[in-house]
C-alpha cells in the first residue's frame, strides 16, 4: 500500500552542536529516515544554538510561546507535530503539547519521552487533558503508568547507524588503541555516557583494579562544566581512561574495546532505551548491563550479553566475560542490533500518525515493528 507523503514537524528544544547526548542524537539521528519518508520541518526551539545543517533554530520562552514559532509551524501546515521534549515528558512538556496543537489546530500531535517521569496529585490529574493523542515511551512499566493516569501511550525503542557502528578486525583494533593510547594487548572495558555520579561511572575504576583490565569513559560535553569534577578526576587518578572532549568518530571508541559496561542504576541516569548498548552490539561488543529501561525486555541473556542487579555481580560479569573470550562467535551480538535502524524507528512513528495514533509497538529484537492496528 502506498501513502501519500505526510508533512512532519519534529521539534525539540534543544538540537544543538555537538550531537553527544542521548535526547539530542535520537532526534538528529531520526530526521534523516523521516525525510526520505515524508516532508519534514525540524525545529530547535528556545535558544538561539548552532544547529545542524537543515535544522532551524527558532527563539522561545520556556512554554514555547513564541511568534515566530508559531508563524514557522503555521507556515509549514504540518499534518503531524512530533514532540521530543529535552527534559522528557513533565507536566510542563504536555502543557508545551496543548500550546504545539494550538499553532497547529488540524494537525495529529505526538510526543516522544525518552526518560520516565513522575507526578504530583495535580499534575496527574492535569496531564490526560493536556496531553498529545499520543506519547512515545521507552519502557513497558513507563507505558503502563502512563495508561493508568488516562495518557494514551505506547512504546517506542531508540535506533543505532548500522553504517557507522560496524565491527573492525584485529588489525583495525590495535591502530585504533595506538590512535588513542590504550595499551594494545590489554582486555579493555568501555563506557559512553554523561560524566554523572548517577550513572555509576566509578564502577570502572573498581573494574580496573580488581581485573586485569583497561577501563575507558568517554564523557558527553552535554554535562555543564563544572559539574561534578570530582567524578572525572577520581576516574582518571584510578587509573581509567577518559576522553571528556567531543569525539566525531565515536564508533572508533567502541570499535578498540572488547567489551561495553552499562553501569547505571538510577532510573533517571539514562534514556531508558540506551542508544550506547545498541551503538556497541552494533560493533559486535559483548555487553555487561544492568536490567535497565527497554533492555531487560527487548534482549535475553547470553554468553555475549549479560544483566547484573548490582556492582558485585556486574564486576563478576565482566571478569566471567574476559575469561570466555573464546566462546564468542563472530557477529552473534551485531546480529541483536540489526532490528533497531533508525529507518525502523521512523517506520514506527509515521506507523503512529498514519493510523491515528495506535500503533501496536514491540519490544522484541525480532519483531520491533508489529503491524499496526
């Protein structure tokens, strides 16, 4: 069956240069799909930013009240507004929704939350009159909290460029160690995340002092300077590599590691769909990772992917990990990733607008996008 090209406005309040957190790349990275499907207008509204090419930056007040906001959309007449709020969906992101609908009264309004949220008894009560027709989770228990307050919800995973994130050989490997000085022959554990004392990134010194190993953090430079300094200069005088300026070829990183840590327990600590363990089984990494988010049920345990509830088994994980190499087989934890394209994810949300609003979402590695209902 054949569609007719919808017009699309992605919005968030934040696109700006470098693309090195979570929020920021899921939105840049789904643009591209969508604009081979349909015609897209992508909006970063509040500030005045360096953007990226195609993207326009659009001054707002914090409600998104804005002149030229709403002159932009109207100019645009969008069937669909896509909403992907920097803070997640607070009370103010449906309020910002209800605003987002009146600039474009005939369109479908959806919005995108990668982190969950809670509320108080007034927000509950307000958030299913404000909201969108429907909001895109990342979690089941996100989805179901969301239902039972009357919200209109569905999940929603994040993507992974299977052209950029690829597997290298053993050569490869040890040109990249020399590229960033990590010693060639050492088994080497990585981590790609906020620099945060929330998501547990001093586990890696601990890893590297009680296993034979290399331990390597690359920080987002989305974290303000100065904030938690500590963290950074106790990794570095454990003896962990880290690299806290901005990397173009981040797949570089994982592509030198042997195995990837996904440390956090906070649940606030990460989006919850986390775009750097599908970034490292696209790279053909095993991965030790807590039961976070989206992961504890779009993937099963196996010898190259293992769940660990707190540091002690984690730091086990990674040593039984080390040790068993060889059991290994070449592309196996690659194969997990290729489910999750970026053009699936744009297949899921114009799945969404295309049929009011319901789309039937899975969360299995095998079927990521059911037929839509």
């Amino acid at each position: 069956m054949t569609y007719e090209r919808l017009r699309v406005c992605l919005i968030c309040e934040d696109i700006s240069l470098p693309i090195d957190e979570g929020i920021k790349k899921f939105v840049d990275s789904v643009r591209t799909p969508l604009t081979q499907r349909a015609e897209l207008l992508v909006l970063s509204v509040g500030r005045d930013r360096s953007v990226p090419e195609s993207v326009h930056s659009v001054p707002a007040n914090r409600f998104l009240l804005s002149r030229a906001v709403w002159k932009t959309i109207r100019g645009f007449k969008p069937d669909a507004l896509i909403y992907v709020p920097i803070a997640a969906a607070t009370r103010n992101s449906f309020l910002r929704c209800a605003i987002l609908q009146r600039y474009a009264p005939g369109a479908q309004v959806i919005m995108v939350s990668l982190q969950p949220r809670t509320y108080g008894p007034a927000a509950r009560r307000f958030i299913r009159h404000m909201g969108p027709k429907l909001t895109l989770v990342q979690s089941t228990n996100t989805c179901d909290a969301l239902t039972a307050l009357g919200v209109r919800a569905a999940v929603i995973p994040s993507g992974v460029d299977l052209n950029t994130f690829v597997p290298v050989g053993r050569e490869e490997k040890l040109t990249l160690r020399k590229k960033y000085q990590i010693p060639p022959h050492r088994y080497t554990v990585l981590h790609v995340g906020h620099l945060k004392q929330e998501r547990n990134v001093l586990l890696l010194n601990r890893i590297r002092s009680e296993i034979d190993c290399e331990t390597v953090v690359v920080g987002s430079t989305s974290t303000p300077s100065g904030v938690e300094v500590d963290v950074t200069q106790t990794l570095r005088a454990g003896g962990t590599h880290v690299i806290d300026h901005y990397i173009d070829q981040i797949a570089e990183l994982y592509q030198l590691a042997d195995c990837y840590l996904f440390p956090v327990h906070a649940t606030g600590g990460a989006i919850e769909a986390p775009l750097s363990v599908l970034e490292a089984l696209a790279c053909d990494l095993p991965v030790v990772t807590t039961p976070f988010g989206f992961l504890r049920r779009a993937f099963t345990e196996s010898a190259g992917f293992v769940f660990a509830d707190n540091d002690d088994d984690l730091v086990f994980a990674v040593e039984r990990m080390q040790q068993n190499t060889a059991q290994l087989s070449v592309g196996d934890m690659r194969a997990q990733a290729l489910p999750f394209s970026w053009d699936a994810i744009a297949d899921i949300l114009l799945a969404a607008l295309r049929h009011g609003g319901n789309p039937g979402v899975s969360v299995s590695t095998h079927d990521v996008v059911e037929s839509v209902v």
